[in-house]
C-alpha cells in the first residue's frame, strides 16, 4: 500500500521550475534519439521529394514507401540513419540545455514565470547553437538518402569532403538557421503555450506532453517547410543528376530556381510528409525529454 501512495505522489509532482545542465543534457539526448529514429522512414521520403529531379517519383507518404521498398528494399527507408543517431545525441542535449537556461534566466519563477516572448527567445538561441553541431550530420544524412550508395557514415563524409569540398557540410547552414529558426521558436511557443493552458501547474502529465508536442511539432512543420525545401536542394546537389540544380549556391539562388522551375508549390513538396514525420516525432521527442528529466531528477543520478 506504502508503494502505491508512494507512486501516486511521485505521478503528480510538479515538475522542477530550473533544471540542472546536466540533467536537461542527459535528457535531451535521449530525446533527440528518440525523435529522430522512430520516424526516420518518413523523413527519407520527404528528402526525396524535395531533391531535384524527383519529378512525379514520389507524391504520396503510403505510395512512396511502397515504391522505395519495392524497387530497393525496406532498408533503404533506413538508410543515414546512423548520421542522425550520432548526431542527434549531442546537438539536442546543448538544444535543451541552452532552452533551459535561457528559461531560468529571463522567467521570472522558471517555466511558472511564462512568457511567449521568453519561449520564442529560448527556442532560437537554442537552435542557433544546437544546429553548428547537426548541420554535417544532417547533410551526410541526406547524402545517404538520396544516393543509395555506401552504408557508412565514414565513407559517405569523406566522398562529400573529397568532391565538394569541407564547405559543402555548412552550405546550408544559413538556410538551416532560416528553417529551424521559426521550427523552434514555433515550437517552443507552442508547447508551453498549450501546457500553460492545459497543465498550469506543470506537473509531470505524459499525455499533455504529448498533446503539446504533437501540436508545436505540427505547427512548426507547416511554417518552416519552404526553408526546409531550400536546404534540401542545397545539401544534395552534390547526388542531383539535374544539372542546373548542381550548381546552387545559397538561398536566394535556389528559391530562385525554385519558382522558375515548380512555381510557389514547389516551396511546399514533402509538406505532407514533414507534418506526418514532426508531429509524432515532437511529441516523442517532448515527452521522453519531460518524463526522463522528471525521472533523473527524482532519481538524482545527475546530483
């Protein structure tokens, strides 16, 4: 009976106003993992209707899985993988644990002192740091998407490095920070709006976390997906056989192309993929990052 109220006390305790860097790092981490594993088969067919030369390839989330499996095997959904896991580790752990900083500095009593404007703040600070560490990750990920070729993250890193140049895995950095930027700052300000309105006391809820989350990650997806485009094209014109696309440079060149080649919908290709990939994957990701920073700290491993 002791264990069961003891439990209880545990499952509606609030959540800690300021968390301890090493706890939102160690919790972060697992989360990013988490995010970006489960629905990477997703995300590799949205990378694949945003590459040049897709055409009328892929159209649909069902019918492009079916058709990548078929022509290349399930594997091939799986493909990069590896570049996010690594990467993913330590970019989401510094992503959270500037979030949290910024949070305990700026509010006036932690996540209880909410603010918008301290959220949106919190998200983009948080973005422009996390993502000097994801970038490379993220373009040997598309890499590997695309090309079909070697398995390795190794391999693949040297070929970019060798053909393009070391610039090639910060090209699209400036456009990474134009996507993620407004993914992040909608996203924070959504999920702690939501949680304000549905958890006032920020207790530890795994299911309005997961309403939360789903909700900014759907929000941000919709946003910020023209910039996610631009990066797209500009982090594989390395593997496009479109010539013309080969010879990107950076933002405006590319939304250029963009326009003249697909009009304002090519701004838009992959949309439906990205929402179907980020709602769930926020949801995991805001769930696993409260419930492991709840559970860490209750356990005080990071004390």
């Amino acid at each position: 009976m002791s264990t069961d109220i003891h439990m209880e006390e545990l499952e509606y305790e609030e959540l800690p106003k300021y968390t301890p860097l090493p706890i939102s790092m160690a919790a972060g981490a697992i989360a990013g993992i988490m995010e970006h594993t489960i629905m990477y088969p997703v995300d590799a067919i949205k990378t694949r209707m945003q590459v040049a030369g897709s055409g009328n390839l892929y159209r649909g989330v069902i019918s492009s899985i079916s058709a990548v499996s078929a022509a290349e095997g399930a594997s091939a959904l799986w493909r990069g993988m590896l570049s996010m896991i690594v990467g993913a580790g330590p970019a989401h752990a510094l992503h959270f644990a500037v979030y949290e900083a910024t949070i305990s500095m700026l509010a006036k009593d932690g996540h209880a002192g909410y603010h918008p404007a301290v959220s949106a703040t919190a998200g983009l600070l948080a973005d422009v740091t996390s993502n000097a560490i994801m970038n490379p990750f993220d373009v040997i990920k598309q890499h590997m998407q695309v090309n079909g070729g070697s398995n390795s993250l190794i391999r693949t890193a040297t070929q970019i490095a060798r053909t393009e140049g070391f610039g090639a895995f910060y090209v699209s950095y400036p456009t990474t920070l134009l996507m993620s930027v407004p993914f992040s700052v909608v996203n924070f300000t959504v999920y702690d709006t939501v949680s304000q309105f549905c958890n006032p006391q920020r207790r530890h809820d795994p299911l309005i976390h997961c309403l939360a989350g789903g909700a900014s990650g759907a929000a941000a997806a919709a946003v910020s997906t023209p910039f996610d485009v631009i990066k797209t094209l500009l982090q594989t014109r390395g593997v496009t056989e479109v010539e013309e696309a080969r010879q990107l440079k950076g933002i405006r060149d590319t939304a250029s192309y963009i326009w003249r080649t697909q009009g304002w919908q090519g701004f838009f290709r992959g949309v439906r993929p990205r929402i179907v990939a980020n709602m769930p994957s926020t949801a995991i990701c805001w769930t696993v990052y409260e419930m492991a920073k709840y559970y860490i700290s209750l356990s005080g491993i990071a004390n």
